[in-house]
C-alpha cells in the first residue's frame, strides 16, 4: 500500500509499504478521507516531543472497515466510520470520567500508532474498547465525516465557556479551526461573533458566514475594534486559535471584566513564551482556560451536530489532494491559500462524495 511517511527534519515521503497485520479485536480501514490539520504541519516544521519518526502523520480520519479479527457484530465490514484519535488506558481517573485525553498513558493516531495519511490504517483493540471509533450515519459523506475531529476538539475547548445570549464572543483566527468555534459559539446562542485576522484573505474567504464583524489586522487594531464594538466592555469570551503568543496577550487585553479566554491552540517550544499582564486578568478577573484535543464522547457529539445539520461542515472544505500531492496540500495550509484540506487517497473510489463538494478545488 501507499503510505507517505513523516521521517523527521521537515520531511515526508510517499512510500510502498506493506499492508498492516492485524492482531487479535483490531480493524483494518480503508481511509477514504482525512484532513490536514494545522498540528500536522506544526509537526512536520518544528517536529514534536509525542511524535517519534517515522511515522505516518494524520489524525482527522474517516473510513471503511475492510477486514477484522474482532469478535461479535458491533463492527462489520463495509461499515464507515470515524475515529477518535486519543486512546486511553481505560482505568485512570482521566479515562473513567470520560476526559481519555489527559490520560497520562494515552496513546495517540499519527503518534503512537501511523495515522491517516496511507491507504491504510489498523485500528488496535484497545481504541475499539474505548469507544474511540463510530458509525457514520447514512446521510453525511466521508469528508465532512472526518471533520468529526477538529469539531470534537472545539466541543472540548467550549465545554466550560458556558456561551450564551448574552454573551459577545471574539475568535482570533479565521481558519477552519476559528470557523467551527465562530460556528458552535452561534449554535450556542451567543450574541455577537467576531472573527478576527491579521490576514484579509482567510476573512474574505469566511464572509458567506455572515459575522457580526470582521478584524483585519493588518489594517486595524484587533483591541479598539472589540472595544469600539462592546461599547467600551470588551467581549465575553475570546477564543484564540492560532499558534501566537502575541494573540494570547491581544486575547487577554480584549476579554471583559469577568470574560473567558480559551487558549485552544498549541505552540512550537521556542515560541511559547510571552508576557502577560497579570494585573488584567486579576483586576478584571478573567478566567484563562486551556484546552487539549478530545475524547471519543466529543467525537460522537460533534458526527450528531454534523449529521443534525447544525454545523455546516461543507463550505469550510476548500480543496481535496490525492494522496500523491499531500505536499500540494501542506502548501496550502501554510499559506493559508484556502480553509480546510482534505486528503483521499482513492478518487476514484470517492468520486460521488466528491461530486458534494462543486467549489473545492481538486487536485491530483
């Protein structure tokens, strides 16, 4: 089978590798879809201390159980489904309250196991036992099917944000990311979304969204638009999507008096450090919350919200690669050229899920 393999140094390459032996209670999927992530590209220009070259990278999946030595009928072959990256060990206190991420045995796709970015994937038994994988309802197609990932993360990173009617929500970061927080504070009845950028090009492409507001800042001050907008309050929460420490210290400085701060995304270990004012965030009494990946009951309940339709899933998928052209793909994400990328390793096979997505940009 075709794999392409993280080596390190800034590296991947495509390969031929031999198909994954399963042992006893795994499942062998045909992946039919996975995404990039921005972690990924992360990994691939900084590397990462959880990632052990080499190593098949990608963790967004989405595909068809084609073989398996799992007893019983919960899982057959044919069935489409999606998986929950993070493994726990199923007996911690992490893992028996349903928080498997912070298990500090946790075992990780692309990290641990290879990810999503071959042919193939083995899924191991421990994953199957706890309840990382799920059945794709019949309505929604492979690619928005392995959006269920990011979406669970952003579930995660709201979980105790308690966004409601009253509530002006600022999110820095404009790409996929930043759109599916914009997208679930909304579904949570949050009163205005603000979508913050320093670049016009990833606002312009989120403006079918329709937001309450749009802060370039390359043309204005991220802060005294907030302001300007709040009527001096700043907003209730601020969600920072992006890998700055300069946006964490704007994140802070724009948040009201009691407001909450998500710090969502991850840092290369030279770039995590800044300085904060501490005096904001105890005098106005702000609540930093950081938030890490997902467990599988996130990943559940972000396939319901795609599958209810309450996340538009679909017009945040911009381009879909081949496999042989994930290089095109990595291009993409780090010029932020588009919003999400999608890698399906068969065309072919996937061409009628393809036909959904008229506006994306193919490449082969």
């Amino acid at each position: 089978m075709k794999a392409v393999i993280y080596e390190g140094n800034g590296t991947m390459k495509e390969k031929n590798v031999d198909l994954p032996i399963l042992e006893n209670n795994e499942l062998l999927l045909k992946v039919q879809a996975c995404g990039i992530c921005s972690s990924d590209l992360r990994t691939l220009l900084y590397g990462s201390r959880s990632v052990v070259p080499p190593v098949v990278l990608g963790h967004e999946i989405a595909g068809e159980i084609v073989d398996k030595t799992l007893r019983g009928t919960e899982y057959n072959l044919g069935q489409r489904v999606i998986v929950s990256p993070a493994i726990g060990c199923g007996r911690c206190i992490f893992c028996r309250t349903g928080q498997q991420n912070h298990c500090n045995d946790v075992r990780k796709i692309a990290s641990h196991y290879n990810g999503g970015f071959a042919e193939y994937i083995k899924i191991p038994a421990q994953a199957i036992y706890g309840g990382n994988i799920n059945i794709i309802p019949k309505n929604i197609d492979y690619l928005e099917a392995s959006l269920s990932e990011p979406l669970a993360c952003v579930i995660n990173g709201q979980e105790n944000l308690n966004i409601g009617p009253d509530d002006t929500v600022a999110v820095i970061g404009a790409g996929p990311i930043g759109l599916l927080h914009a997208e679930t504070a909304r579904l949570s009845g949050a009163k205005k979304i603000l979508l913050i950028n320093r670049s016009s090009k990833r606002l312009k492409l989120a403006e079918s969204f329709h937001y309450d507001a749009y802060i370039d800042l390359s043309a204005e001050d991220g802060i005294k638009a907030v302001n300007d907008m709040t009527d001096g309050k700043g907003a209730n929460v601020v969600i920072v999507t992006v890998s700055s420490a300069q946006a964490v210290e704007m994140g802070v400085n724009m948040a009201s008096h009691m407001g909450r701060v998500c710090l969502f995304s991850g840092f290369p270990y030279d770039k995590s450090k800044n300085k904060l004012d501490l005096n904001i965030v105890h005098y106005r009494q702000i609540t930093l919350y950081g938030v890490f990946s997902s467990a599988p009951r996130h990943n559940e309940a972000a396939l319901n919200l795609i599958t209810d339709g309450k996340i538009n899933i679909k017009k945040i998928i911009t381009h879909i690669v081949s496999l042989s052209k994930i290089d095109s793909g990595f291009d993409i994400v780090r010029a932020h050229d588009g919003l999400k990328v999608i890698v399906v390793p068969d065309m072919e096979d996937l061409q009628e899920d393809i036909k959904n997505y008229s506006s994306a940009k193919i490449i082969v």
